[in-house]
C-alpha cells in the first residue's frame, strides 16, 4: 500500500492530491496490489483456484510418501516383510528410477498393490494420530476435533488479515496524530519564544525591533545615495568648464540687453519723430500693414514653394520610374537624389540584361517606398514575388539569392543621401551578415525594407528586413557595413 501523507502537503499541492487519490481509490487495491478489471479478476481467481488445486495434490503426495517412508520405522503396526516392502515404496517414491529399475521393482509393486488396504489403514491412523496433535496444539480444550481443524485455520486466516487491515489503518491514524503532535509541538516551542522574547525585550518581539532597524539601515542608506547624487550634480553644475560657459553665455547676454536697450531708445526717438506729423503717422500705419502683408506673404511663399519642391521631386521619381520601368508610391522629402537612384536601377538592369543572376529579379521588383529622412539617412520599400529560378532543392526561397537581393536593394540606399564628396562610388561591402528566420514559398509576395541606420565619412551601417507580404512575417534579416572608398582615395 501507499504511505499516508500528510493532508496539508495533500492542500498544498492540488495535482498530487488528485495523483495520490486516483492511485489509492483507482489504481491500486488496499494490500498494495494492481487494481484490474473484472474479466481480468476472474481469470486471475480461476488460475489461483487451478494453483490451490495442484498445491493440495502435491501436498497430499507428498504426505504419502512422508507416512510410508515412516512406516518402515514404527513399532509392529506391519509385519516384517511389509515393513520393508514399504521402505522399498517409499525409497522409490522419493527417488527418480530408470526404466530398468522400475521392471526389478514390478514383483515388488504388485505386491504393495495386494496389501494396499492394510497400509492405507496404518497410513490413515498415523495421519489421525498427527492431526490430533496439531489440534490440541492449535487449541488446549480437551474436547477439540481434529475434524473442524480447516475451519478454525481460516478462521484465524480471515483474523490475521482482519487485524493486519487494521493495522494499516491504525498506522495511518499514527501518521497523522504524529503530524498534529509535531504541529502543536511546533506551536509550543513558538509561543515559548515569543513568550521569552516578551519577557525580556519588553512587549514588542525581537522580530519587530529586527525589521525596524531594517527600515532605519534602508533609510539611512537612501539618504546617503541621494546625498551623493546630490553632491554629483553639485560638481557638475559647479565644474570650471561649465562656469566659464555661463560666464560667456551672460557676457553675450547682456552685450545683446545693451543693443537692445539701445535700438529701443533710436526706435523710441524716430517714433517720436514720426507722431510729430499726422501724415507721417498715416504713413507708418500704412507701413504696418505692409510689413504684416510682407510676412503672411513669406510664410505663404514658404509653404507653397515646399509643396512646389515636392511636386518637382515626385515628377523626378515618375520619371526615374518611366526611365527604369519600376512602381514607386511614396512620401518624400526635399533633396532626394533620384535621378542616382534611378540611374543605379538601370545600369544593373543594363548590365544584368545578358541573362545573368538579378536580371529576372530586376524586372519584377517594385519600389513601394523611398525616402530621404534625413541629411545621412534614407530608406526605401521594395516588393516582388519569389520567382522559380530562385528556388532552392527544397523549393524554398535559396540564401544565395537572399543574400544577393539584401546586397543590391541596400546599397542603393546610398544614393538617396549621396553628394560631391560623400559616397558618390557607393563605397564597397565590408561584412554582409544574414539571418534566415522563415522559409519563402514560390509565388509568395515579399516586402523587402531598407535603412540607413549610420552613415559616416568612411562607414556606412545598412539594415534589411525580408517580410512576407500576407501576415508581415520577418524572413530574413541582414546588416551590411560599407566602407568609402572616396575618402580612401583622398588620403
């Protein structure tokens, strides 16, 4: 059977609770064994029944042989000749014989055979005579039967069984009376501490001082860091460099509260000047709303002359697509170099055109996006569908050609941002570092994006991002670091 545990462990723990229970009440039966089903107890009780059997017969065999064997040895219960006719049996009996032992002991055989009933009755009277003594053994009343001996055996089976059941049940109750004795000795030892900590530290527990004094080390500590940062920003505040700057910075200030002052007293003077005369303050009204017209103009101007920039930038991306055969839509920003962009798509078309690697790739890819974020930053969002020549024996997307679309649909980012003097060779590659997440399927639609994530006098930090079109899930990734070459060649 199990061992018992302890019902708090059993509430701590929901799971094995359920565990201990299905194998208590399902799996097992109470003396430990396997719990089975009912056709299974069945045959299991008829081969126990067949084992019963056969033990009996080979237990009364053996009796036999043991009482025939003894016969030899008793007092004059046989006559002499049969007393060794028995020996010989039962030496026999106990001993394996050849075929030709057993033909010299046939005579001997027919013999035991025609005085079978007077040994039966010597076997018989020996039996009852051992039968008797293990009933008074087993019981001391005088009047005991040796004929009701099997009934009192199962009696005092069923007893032991009864009383070994209750044993068991017995030790579970020890079990958890032990776990309630342990509890309450536990509770005891605790309010024995708590009663001597009250005795002599008064009536707040050690326990409450110790987290007290905690709390105060906690806050002495906090005081001391802000302290320290307090001190930090104190000499950073107080540094030499930075006094000198706000030395100069007030200097330039008050220069400027001077010329202030000083243009608002010559402002002052004319203004007097001009309220000396009535139609020259007309005049000035006059010239007031002028200036007011002049700035709303300005910032009109302003505004439609980015709206004109952009228009001439998008007339720019249309005919850079017209040229190369490409689909841009984009947002776009002033000073885009399209016309490198557009003249770079060309030239690979132009030099792909034999038929080489890109060239299929060229003529499907789209450019979605492109845009100039800032002065040495740009990005642009191409699209394409994987094509069959770029399949790989497995017929997914092949990481060659992966790496290849990253190499050229990222470098063209540089001619967004390049100028005289700053990447106008397009540099060349230094690492291109791939990561191939997902598989691409063939016909799949594929969002490549592209950034600019630094670019530098002579590096150049570049980002791809592979996307499937469908749910935007990431492909592949890669960085690409470019040294320029135009600065080398200045050196």
């Amino acid at each position: 059977m199990l061992p018992p545990v302890d019902g708090d462990t059993l509430i701590a723990n929901p799971k094995f609770d359920a565990l201990y229970r299905d194998l208590c009440n399902n799996k097992l039966e109470p003396d430990g064994t396997t719990r089975v089903d009912g056709k299974t107890q069945r045959e299991r009780e008829a081969f126990g029944e067949e084992l019963k059997k056969a033990r009996t017969a080979a237990s009364k065999q053996d009796l036999v042989k043991t009482y025939l064997q003894s016969l030899a040895y008793r007092g004059d219960e046989l006559p002499v000749e049969l007393r060794e006719l028995v020996a010989i049996i039962g030496a026999a009996l106990h001993t394996p014989l050849s075929r030709g032992d057993a033909l010299l002991l046939r005579e001997d055989v027919d013999k035991f055979k025609d005085n079978i009933m007077l040994i039966s009755l010597v076997v018989s009277k020996a039996a009852a005579e051992d039968i008797t003594q293990l009933a008074r053994i087993l019981s001391t009343e005088a009047t005991s039967d040796w004929r009701d001996l099997p009934s009192r055996i199962q009696r005092i089976k069923d007893n032991g069984i009864s009383s070994e059941a209750a044993i068991a049940d017995l030790r579970i109750q020890i079990a958890h009376e032990t776990t309630n004795v342990h509890s309450l000795y536990r509770q005891a030892i605790e309010t024995s501490i708590r009663i001597l900590e009250q005795t002599i530290h008064g009536s707040v527990s050690r326990s409450t001082k110790a987290k007290a004094d905690y709390l105060a080390t906690v806050a002495e500590g906090m005081a001391r860091k802000l302290k320290l940062q307090q001190n930090s920003l104190l000499a950073q505040t107080k540094s030499p460099d930075l006094q000198e700057a706000l030395r100069r910075r007030v200097e330039d200030l008050d220069g400027e509260a001077v010329g202030l002052k000083r243009r608002m007293r010559e402002l002052q003077e004319k203004l007097e000047e001009y309220r000396a005369n009535a139609a020259v303050q007309g005049m000035a009204r006059e010239y007031a709303e002028i200036v007011s017209e002049t700035v709303k103009t300005a910032i009109m101007g302003e505004t439609d002359l980015e709206k004109l920039r952009d228009a001439l930038d998008g007339r720019a991306i249309a005919r850079a697509v017209r040229l190369t055969g490409f689909s841009v839509t984009s947002r776009r920003s002033s000073g885009i170099n399209i016309a490198g962009l557009a003249n770079a798509i060309r030239a690979c078309q132009q030099e792909e055109a034999g038929g080489n690697f890109a060239s299929a790739w060229l003529e499907t890819l789209e450019i979605i996006e492109a845009e100039r974020t800032s002065k040495s930053t740009s990005r642009i969002v191409y699209r394409f569908p994987v094509l069959q020549q770029y399949l790989n024996p497995t017929q997914t997307l092949h990481g060659g050609a992966v790496a290849t679309i990253f190499d050229i649909a990222t470098s063209w980012l540089l001619y967004l941002v390049c100028e005289p003097g700053f990447w106008t060779s397009m540099g060349t590659t230094r690492t291109l570092n791939c990561t191939y997440l997902r598989p691409a399927m063939e016909d799949e639609g594929l969002r490549l994006e592209c950034e600019i994530i630094h670019c530098g006098k002579r590096m150049a930090l570049l980002k791809g991002t592979l996307l499937r079109e469908s749910d935007r899930a990431v492909i592949a990734t890669c960085e690409h670091n470019k040294f320029n070459v135009d600065a080398e060649s200045k050196v």
